[in-house]
C-alpha cells in the first residue's frame, strides 16, 4: 500500500503538456510507466506499447516488469485502479529501452550523467567542483556555499570517528 505523499498537490507531474502520475510509495516517488510511454512515443495506445516493449526486452532476457510494481492510481474515470509504476532508477532504465526520437534527449543526457560519474570516481574532486557549480545555479551565494562545503566535511569526519 501506497504511504502518505510528503507533499499531495506533487502527485502530478507534466512533461510536454503530458501528466504523468506518481504516487509516494517506500520512501520515494514512484511513477506510472504508461504515463511516461505515452509522453515519450505519442502513442495512440501506451499500455499496449508497454506490453510490446516488455515483450521484447524479454527476448533479449531483460525482464523490465520485474522492476515494477503495482500500486493504485486514479485512473481517466476517476476510480484507482492497479497500475505498474517504477521508481525513478526503474523509469530511467525503462527509458533506455523506448526506441523513440522524443526519448533520445534523455538517453543523451543518461549518457553525459554517467559519463560525469565515472570521471567523479575517477577524480573525487570534480564531484565537488559539480556540487558548487549546482549550488551556484540554484542562486545560492559564494559565501553559502563554502559553508555548506565546510559544513559536510565537519559532519563527515565527525561521523567517522564513531
């Protein structure tokens, strides 16, 4: 069962004019998958496009349904009814498997994500250098941001010694 939404006028997201449900559930928000097929391949039926995609991931032995889940949804009529739904990590796997030129700019943009991952692995310091840079264009001061900085490694090395 689906737990208390942190915050319930953000159960609706919209993508390109599309809405797409989302329901708080374990802790984080989880998203209709037929939504994000609709919005991502303009089809005239997502929840058979859905099946198809499942299907044939499938013949490449890649179960995507295994990494959904169920939960109740207001549906068109207004009832809540069952719908698969798959957090954030899950809808982003699923994107990858959607063959369509509207899904694209977010298969490049997984791709730019991993690819800053893996230099931050490589080289810790970026992965600080990029949490500035964000802190920076969410309006946030110099002044603000070295505390925030400072702040974190206080915390980090106060946390190690227990």
């Amino acid at each position: 069962m689906a737990s208390e939404l942190p915050n319930q006028d953000k159960a609706l997201v919209v993508f390109e004019d599309k809405k797409i449900r989302r329901v708080w559930y374990k802790d984080e928000w989880y998203y209709s998958v037929i939504d994000v097929v609709q919005a991502l391949t303009d089809s005239s039926n997502p929840r058979n496009y859905w099946n198809m995609l499942k299907s044939r991931e499938l013949e490449h032995e890649v179960d995507l349904y295994t990494i959904c889940v169920q939960l109740k949804m207001p549906a068109p009529d207004g009832k809540m009814r069952e719908t698969d739904c798959a957090n954030t990590e899950a809808i982003l796997r699923i994107v990858q498997s959607i063959p369509s030129r509207k899904a694209e700019p977010f298969k490049r943009w997984l791709a730019k994500v991993g690819y800053q991952r893996v230099q931050e692995i490589e080289n810790p310091e970026l992965a600080q250098k990029r949490m500035k840079e964000i802190y920076k264009a969410k309006g946030y001061s110099d002044d603000w941001i070295e505390k925030r900085v400072r702040g974190i490694a206080i915390r980090d090395e106060l946390t190690q010694r227990c």
